[in-house]
C-alpha cells in the first residue's frame, strides 16, 4: 500500500498528520491477474512480482507481469491489465497485444508532454505579461 501523509489543520492552529492508505494500483493488478488466471485459455504459469519498500519499512508487492504458458510450450510475458486479459482469452494475437501496448504507451507520453508543453507556454505567456 502506498501511504500518503496528509496535513490536517486544526482550529488551534496545530498541525496533525494523517496517513491515508490508498492500494489502488495494487488491488487493480491483482484482480486483473485472476481474471486473467480464471478466463484464460492459456496454462498459467505464475505472476511476476516487483518489491518496494513501503514508507514505514513494510515490503509491498506488485504484480507487475502474468506468465502464460501456450500448448507448444512457448512462454508470454503479459501485463494485467484489460489488453493482457483479451489476449489471455484468445480474443487478440501476442502480435496484437504488444501493438495495443506500445499505442497506450506512445499515447500516455504524448498526453504527458503536450501538458507540459502547454504549461511552458502559460508560465512563459504569464512571466511576459507581468
């Protein structure tokens, strides 16, 4: 779980810290994994975990990658989520799923740097007006 601190202010003017639990990402993997761990017609092999250490010293585990395992042995790495859950059904290709991967990939970093590009032309805009 991934803790967020979270500053309260109180009508005496004292500051009291929260910490808020939010496994989102997390809980997310996971039901992914045994969707695609039930649903699949593939043999499933195993899930691939990545360890980060937690904010209090606590050891938290992602699924990061789902293993499959097809009738002539041949080994996929998917991701859990719902591309990895189509191609664990047998509704898309590997080819497919790496070609939708790749497209949600190119289209989160294009997103990101069109947002900062519009940014630097705000604060660029804003420092020239003032």
């Amino acid at each position: 779980m991934w803790n967020f601190l979270v500053k309260i202010l109180r009508p005496n003017n004292g500051v009291s810290i929260l910490c808020v639990s939010n496994n989102f990402v997390e809980l997310q993997a996971y039901e992914f994994s045994e969707k695609i761990r039930v649903n699949s017609l593939y043999k499933f092999v195993r899930v691939e975990k990545s360890n980060s250490n937690g904010t209090e010293g606590s050891v938290l585990d992602l699924i990061t990658h789902v293993i499959l395992q097809d009738t002539d042995g041949t080994l996929y790495q998917i991701e859990p989520n719902p591309n990895g859950l189509k191609f664990a059904k047998k509704e898309i290709t590997y080819k497919e799923y790496n070609k939708l991967q790749n497209k949600e990939t190119f289209t989160a970093f294009s997103a990101f740097f069109i947002i900062i590009g519009f940014f630097s032309i705000g604060m660029v805009s804003f420092t020239k007006l003032f």
